[in-house]
C-alpha cells in the first residue's frame, strides 16, 4: 500500500489570515476554507456547505468558541474539528494544512476523491 | 442609464436594464444563478464581484455580512450593475432547480376578504397555471418598488390558475398596507415560486406544522395537500396567535386535518377568552420536540427563533426543520 501523494498549495500569507478570522480561496478548483484559530492554530476544510453548497464564508463565526453558522440554513459547525454541532454528525471535510516562513499552505490530497461530504437535510 | 452587460467565467452574458437585479436578469436570459430566498435572507445568491461596479438596491439585507465587502461578495438578488461587470457564483446552471422554477406573472385580485382584526384573505388569479411546492412563497409588487414575500395558502396540485395568500397589515408599513388597498380587479405583479420550506413528497414518519399568526399561509397549502395526497403519518398541526379571533382559517385547518387518520391540531393562544380549554401561550409551550418527527415552522422571526431553539433544546437536529420568517 503506498500513502497517498499530497499537493501542497501556498494560499495565504499569516499577515493577511489573522489569528481568529477565516477566508476562503480556491485550491486546485476545489474551494476551501482557511481558519486562524485563536490560539494559532490553522485549519483546512471544505469550503462549501454539505447540506447545500453555500459557501462557509459567507456565515457567521464566534472566534471565541470556534463556531461557523452556515448562512443559508444556520447549520453550525466546530472550526476546531470540522464536527457539526447541528446537525450533529454532520462533519466537514479537513485539508491538511502546515505553516512555513509565515505561509499557510493547504495540502490536497491525490487519490482522485472529492474532497468534501454532503450530509442533505429538510 | 444604461443597460450593463455580466459576464461570468464560464463564458454565459446576459444584459441587465436599469435597475434590475442581476439575478433576475440572469433568470430571464435563461442563466439560472444559485438562488433560494429571493429578497436579500438567505445569501444563497452570494457570488464574487471580480471586475466592474454594482449598487446594493436592498442595503438592510440581513444576509449582508462585514467580511462581504473585504471578499467582494454580492447579493445578486438585490444588486444592480452600474458599470460591465464579471461575476463568479459558485454555480451556472441552463436549467433552474427543481423547486424554485420562478417565473414573473401579473396576476389579477379576484377578492381581498377580512378574515379577522387586521387579517385578510387576498385572492389572485393567473392567466394560467403556475407550479409550486405547498408551502413556497411569492414575491409580490402592490406597488412600484415595493417586493414582499407571501407564501401561499392554496395547495398546489399539479398546478394553479388562482392562488391565494392569508396576511396581516401592519399599520405604517408600505408593503402590507399596498396589499390591503388592492380591490378586484387590480393587477398584481409577482414572482414565484420561492422558498425552501416545502413538504417533501417521502415524508417518512411524520411532520409538525407550526404556525404562528399569518404563518398559518404556508401551513394551510401544506395541509391540503398533504390530505390531498392521503399520507397515513403524522400531521400535527401547531397553531398560535395572540387572540382567538387572530386564529383565522383555523376551520380550514380541521377540516383538512380531519380526511387524515394520524391529523391533529393544537390551537394555542396568549390572552384566552372566558372558559378556553386549550393550552395558553406561544407555540413554544404547546410543541414537545420528538426527534423522529420533521418540523416547518412558519412566524414571525421572534416566534421561529423560539421554535428553532426550543427543538434544539429537544434534540431535533436542522436537518429535520425548514422554516420561513417574515413580518
């Protein structure tokens, strides 16, 4: 079994994703959203909804507890872990992410999958 | 003022006339943009401004967000262009979504009927048949420039020549007062269907409508079309308003509930009358979330809010809800 061949792809600089924001970017086609925990930790996951592809970036967030609400349907997910919170069991797909000379760079994974999970909903 | 051209990277342009939304533009050249709400609630419309300028024409939006600026998203259901301009959505489509296959119609008041205090019944009739999903809505125009949403309270069947809305007018609001001064006879722009609050057609175990004040719209379609189509689940209507005599259509509602073998209705009022036997309250004291169950809730934004935290506080997840708020 060989491990699976990650791309690496530069997106931001850490003076324009600041600690306790997000953005979103487009890495390889595939949107993505980029979190700056507070604490500074940074991470990766799908960049649209999986009840109904509305963009992440376009919801609501509390730095303070990490808490995206979707705009579309309020669904609310865990920035720390990708979880959804309500729905529950509703989990975002995670990128992996590495930080180097102040560079945030999301890894996209080449095993010919897409990269994100739909949970549909009412 | 002139008319601009949107171009979007997959290549489709349309043209746009002064003052008109890109997305309806987009619509009535054949270019179907992500969309759901209509009027500026959901952000679903959402795409990337990349080259050129536009105008907000709705800037209270209550999807319009600070970061929108900084990501230069807009709201394509309530902007304009003001120069060419390119835009990036995160979907094109030739062919619209299957429920919201809107559509602009000029219909014509049939009736405008009192149903109690400040309540009305307002009767539209169209040049043909329109499509929807029991529990959609219509953008309608009383006047110029004045768009409300109002979801319909007949049930679709496989189509509809008269349609008909139950609202309240809300004394020093344009919109509504517009609407209460319309008489037989008078024209009535509109677009529809919108919305996401429709019954599906494989509601497993069994639904819950909850109906607070005019809210009762939407609901009244859902049932007739849920007696209509004979499902053998649970529909439990909950309906609540301040007043009995706010309760309108209520006989509507048990009629429909009746032709069902699992129907039920809970009436729920905040300042009951001498001798009421039913429950006294909002909807939120009468409704016992069940997690099996799906729930569309129609109200007042204070009242759904309520709902929506009270079904979270009973362990319904929003993957079993729908809900619309207006007034």
């Amino acid at each position: 079994m060989t491990a699976t061949t990650i791309e690496w792809h530069a997106v931001f600089g850490l003076d324009e994703l600041w600690e306790g924001d997000f953005l979103d970017v487009e890495v390889a086609g595939e949107p993505v959203l980029v979190v700056h925990l507070l604490g500074g930790e940074v991470k990766a996951y799908q960049g649209v909804c999986p009840h109904q592809e509305v963009m992440l970036a376009d919801g609501d967030w509390d730095e303070e507890s990490s808490v995206l609400w979707c705009g579309g349907h309020r669904w609310e997910f865990d920035l720390r872990t990708g979880e959804g919170i309500n729905p529950a069991g509703c989990t975002l797909y995670e990128y992996p992410v590495k930080v180097e000379d102040e560079t945030v760079y999301v890894g996209v994974p080449q095993d010919g999958q897409r990269h994100y999970n739909r949970c549909p909903g009412t | 003022m002139a008319t601009h051209r949107v171009a979007l990277p997959s290549g489709e342009e349309f043209s746009v006339a002064p003052g008109e939304r890109i997305l309806a533009a987009a619509r009535r050249a054949g270019v179907w943009l992500p969309f759901e709400c209509g009027w500026g609630s959901c952000g679903t419309c959402k795409a990337t401004l990349v080259e050129g300028e536009v105008e907000l024409l709705f800037p209270e939006a209550p999807a319009i967000k600070p970061r929108d600026a900084r990501r230069r998203r807009i709201l394509t259901c309530q902007t304009t262009p003001i120069t060419d301009v390119v835009l990036k959505p995160t979907t094109v489509s030739s062919s619209p979504p299957e429920p919201l296959a809107v559509e602009d119609r000029v219909g014509t008041v049939v009736a405008n009927l009192d149903l109690g205090p400040g309540l009305r019944r307002l009767e539209v009739e169209l040049d043909r048949p329109v499509r929807y999903r029991a529990g959609q809505y219509a953008i309608v125009e009383p006047a110029p420039g004045l768009r409300r949403c109002y979801s319909m309270a007949t049930p679709p069947g496989s189509g509809v020549a008269e349609i008909a809305f139950v609202y309240r007018r809300y004394p020093g609001r344009p919109g509504s007062s517009a609407l209460w001064a319309l008489r037989p006879g008078d024209p009535l722009p509109l677009e529809l269907p919108y919305g996401a609050m429709w019954i599906r057609d494989d509601e497993p175990t069994g639904v819950v409508l909850v109906a607070g004040g005019t809210g009762v719209s939407p609901i009244l379609a859902m049932v007739g079309d849920l007696a209509a189509r004979g499902v053998t689940g649970t529909v439990h209507v909950v309906y609540g308003a301040r007043r009995v005599e706010e309760l309108v259509c209520a006989d509507d509602l048990v009629e429909g509930l009746a032709a069902l073998p699992r129907g039920r209705i809970t009436l729920v009022v905040e300042d009951p009358p001498p001798g009421w036997s039913g429950p006294v309250g909002t909807v939120v004291d009468a409704l016992e979330p069940d997690p099996d169950l799906r729930y569309y809730v129609a109200g007042p934004p204070p009242m759904v809010d309520a709902v929506l935290a009270h079904l979270d506080d009973g362990g319904v997840g929003l993957d079993r809800i729908a809900y619309d708020s207006f007034g």
